[in-house]
C-alpha cells in the first residue's frame, strides 16, 4: 500500500549544535537530528540547506530515504559540502521529490542533567 503521506518542503527554523558534550559516548554527544519518515513506495531523494544570519547558505547535503523507510540524520554527521559549525544558530530547509514527514530533535549533554527537545517541522508546501 503507497502511503503518500506528507509534504516535500519542510522548514527547521531552529537550529545549533553545542560546541561540547558532557560525554563522548555516540548515543549521549549533544547533536541536532531531523528525524524523516517515507510512507510511499518510492525512493525520496532530499536536498538539506542551511541558512545563517551572518553568511550565505550551504548545502545541498544530499540525502536518500528507501521506499517505506525511516532515517534519522544527524546534522553532526552531515560533511558534505561542509561540517555544519557548531556553536552556530542556523535554520534548515529540507526539499523531497516526493511526500516525506520530518520531525526535528535536540540533545543538549553539556550538562549531565541532558535536555532532549523534539517537534514536527513546519510543513511548507
């Protein structure tokens, strides 16, 4: 069953990774996520761009999701064009050939108290 479910422009206007981390293990490293669901039987291929108050825009970073498939892609890992800074605010625009739902996700460790904050991005098109 082809579910497309979704829209195929999505905007984070929130965005900033922590320049440290209360631990170096992988699940705990503060990090910014955007978290993409494809319901449909096609492949999703998805263009990230992000946007600064202080420079131009970089990207594309380049993304692919399988049909009927989920991927979490941290911003931390992201290296082409670039590594995103840290210690930066930005915003993203997130573009699909086809129908995607993306939610965006936070973990703040520079404490060890850790602060985890997540929302749906706003749905564009």
């Amino acid at each position: 069953m082809d579910l497309p479910i979704g829209k195929k422009v999505w905007a984070i206007p929130e965005g900033y990774i922590p320049t440290y981390s209360h631990t170096t293990g992988r699940e705990l490293v503060s990090h910014e996520a955007a978290c993409i669901l494809n319901a449909s039987n096609k492949e999703a291929h998805i263009k990230i761009t992000l946007f600064f108050s202080d420079k131009d825009p970089i990207g594309p970073y380049l993304i692919t999701v399988p049909p009927r498939r989920t991927k979490h892609i941290r911003f931390n890992d992201l290296k082409d064009p670039q590594p995103i800074p840290k210690g930066v605010d930005y915003a993203s625009l997130i573009e699909s050939d086809v129908e995607i739902i993306v939610q965006h996700t936070r973990l703040d460790s520079r404490q060890a108290e850790n602060a985890l904050m997540t929302t749906i991005a706003y749905a564009a098109d």
